[in-house]
C-alpha cells in the first residue's frame, strides 16, 4: 500500500448497514475521512478512487443533494456516478405525494446515465445528511446497481462533514439477482 496516499489511523470504528453489521477501517484521503469496510483479506488495502477524481465525486453529489424535491420527507440525497469514460452524471431523490412514485438519487443518476449511452460504471457517491449513520443505497438501488455490475465501488458520504464509507455493491447486495440468470420468452442475457 503507498502510504503517501493513505494512512491507516483506527480500525475501532463501527458503520451499522440496513441489512448486516460490519466493521469498518478508517483512512485519510486528500480532504476526506474514509471509512472502508473490511471484505476477505481487504482491511488495510484500498485499491477505490483517490485524490480529484473522488473529490470531484464527492462534490458533485453534495451539490447536486441541494436539487432534491423532497417536500414530504425533507430528507435530502445527492449521488454522483462515475462512468468508465470518466464521466460523472448526478442525481436527486425525488418525492412524491404517492410515496412508492419516488425516485431515490441513486436511480435517477443511474437512469439519467443510461438515457445519456452510458452502461459501464466504477463509482457512485450516495451523499445525505445523519450524523451517527451513513446512508447505503435502498434494495432497489442496489438491485439496479447491480445490473450493472457488481464491483461498481459505493461511497456513502455525510454531506456535512464530508465523512465517507466505502463498499462495493457485491459486499452490499451479496445475494443479488444477476442480469445473465434472467430469461424472457426463453432468451438467456
């Protein structure tokens, strides 16, 4: 591991996930705190995104957090989507008076990437606003993210504090329905 890049400074932080628990180690990158989760024998190695790329990331979600249309909830989300090309297509949690009609952030950036020619992507980052918990992704976003693969890398940010958690979505949809097992009308993709 370079260490110029990261440097391991406790592996006594806690991150609680919806569906499992997991402890977390916590690096510092550039301007962000990054908690990273520990998968087989990953603990100390972060092979993620570093320096601009993760800030520019980072930031666009945030920015983009403050579009959100959420009158009902008040709970606001950004997410940034990197593309394999480098680019980064953002989006917003929208609510609606008929709750199940909203679209989380992170749908709407993965929707908005495809209707853009976009199919390939490495990173999204989730950003909200909690102060003990970070915000993952809901089981549909994780499904759609994982149509498109499963070592898209997530990065869930505190808005405020700019504190980060990093998985991926294999470690956060371990038991996914993958797109090659589906078949229509008796056509396997």
């Amino acid at each position: 591991m370079n260490s110029g890049i990261l440097e391991v400074l406790s592996c006594s932080v806690a991150l609680h996930c919806p569906l499992s628990a997991f402890s977390v180690c916590a690096v510092v990158a550039s301007r962000f705190r990054i908690l990273q989760t520990p998968r087989l024998n990953r603990i100390l190695s972060v092979s993620g995104l570093v320096g601009a790329v993760l800030e520019e990331l980072v930031d666009q979600a945030i920015l983009v957090r403050e579009k959100s249309y959420a009158p009902y909830s008040k709970f606001q989300v950004g997410a940034a989507l990197l593309c394999d090309d480098g680019t980064i297509i953002t989006g917003c949690n929208v609510e609606n008076a008929v709750y199940p009609l909203g679209n989380c952030a992170e749908r709407t950036a993965i929707h908005k990437a495809v209707s853009e020619g976009h199919r390939k992507f490495k990173a999204i980052a989730i950003a909200a606003h909690m102060d003990k918990e970070f915000v993952g992704p809901c089981g549909a976003c994780r499904q759609t993210l994982r149509e498109f693969g499963s070592n898209i890398e997530v990065y869930m940010v505190k808005a405020e504090s700019r504190e980060m958690a990093k998985t991926d979505v294999q470690e956060l949809l371990p038991f996914m329905f993958p797109p090659r097992e589906t078949t229509f009308r008796g056509i396997k993709f």
